[in-house]
C-alpha cells in the first residue's frame, strides 16, 4: 500500500503543527542565582530541570497554557544531592507543596501536602516557583502531574 503522505504537502503540514505545539507549550526559566534551570512540557507531564539553586535562590517558570497540577514529586539525581537542602513548589508566593528534601542521594520525593487552592494555572495570572532552602547550589527534576482547563 502507498504511503499517503508520500509526495505531498499533508508530511510537511503535520511536522510544522508538531513544531507549533512544541512552541507553544515552551517554558522559560529565570533563575535569581547563578543556575540555567530549564523545563520540557510532555502530554500529561511538566519535568522541571533545576541547576545550581543555591541558598535562598529560587527559580519562576513560565505558564504556557491553564492547567491544574495533580501530583508532584521531586528526584535528586545521582551524586547532587545536599546536606539539609530542600525544595518547595510555588503558586507565585504561595507554597503548593511541603518542603521536599534534596539530602538523599538518588531519592524519589513526594511532598506530605499539596495545597489544592494553589494548583490552578493561568496564562498570564500566575508562574511556578521553586524555592531553595539555605545550604549549598543543588540540582534536581521535579515532576508535575498536570489536567488541561
């Protein structure tokens, strides 16, 4: 059987809607310290990469679309784990999540509460913070869960 994209415009139309979606579901990141955090959106998940979050530093990403968060964990990636370090997820200023630990080294973190009232995203009404703990620069990935409004 021919393939029916094959010879025709129908390829190139659906890899520029791809490139499209990619875009508009692009977050940026500024860090308050030294760090280049960065965050990649995936069907149903938001992983945010944070680099170098030093004491007290906290980073703000971007909203690219409404949505709502359904769970949150954090993962310390091998050998960046910090002493006392801790992490905690923002609504602007406002906490979502506990404080969730980056001591352990290779640790799966899952914070005790997530404040139900801070979960909704707005374009333009709010952005996602993480906040560092005092001690030393620290890396790690937090997950979101997330439902499209």
């Amino acid at each position: 059987m021919a393939n029916p994209l094959y010879g025709s415009n129908k390829l190139d139309s659906l890899i520029d809607k791809v490139v499209d979606s990619q875009a508009a579901y692009a977050m940026t990141a500024t860090d308050s310290g030294d760090g280049v955090s960065t965050a990649e959106v995936k069907e149903g998940l938001i992983e945010l990469r944070v680099n170098d979050l030093g004491s007290g530093e906290n980073v703000t990403f971007t909203v690219p679309f409404d949505f709502e968060i359904q769970d949150v964990w954090l993962i310390v990636p091998n050998g960046e784990n910090v002493t006392s370090k801790t992490y905690t997820l923002q609504n602007g200023a406002t906490a979502i999540s506990s404080a969730m630990s980056g001591a352990t080294d290779k640790a799966r973190v899952v914070p005790s509460t997530i404040d139900s009232a801070q979960c909704i995203f707005r374009v333009g009404e709010n952005d996602i913070k993480v906040v560092s703990s005092a001690h030393a620069d620290g890396n790690c990935r937090i997950y979101i869960k997330y439902a499209i409004l």
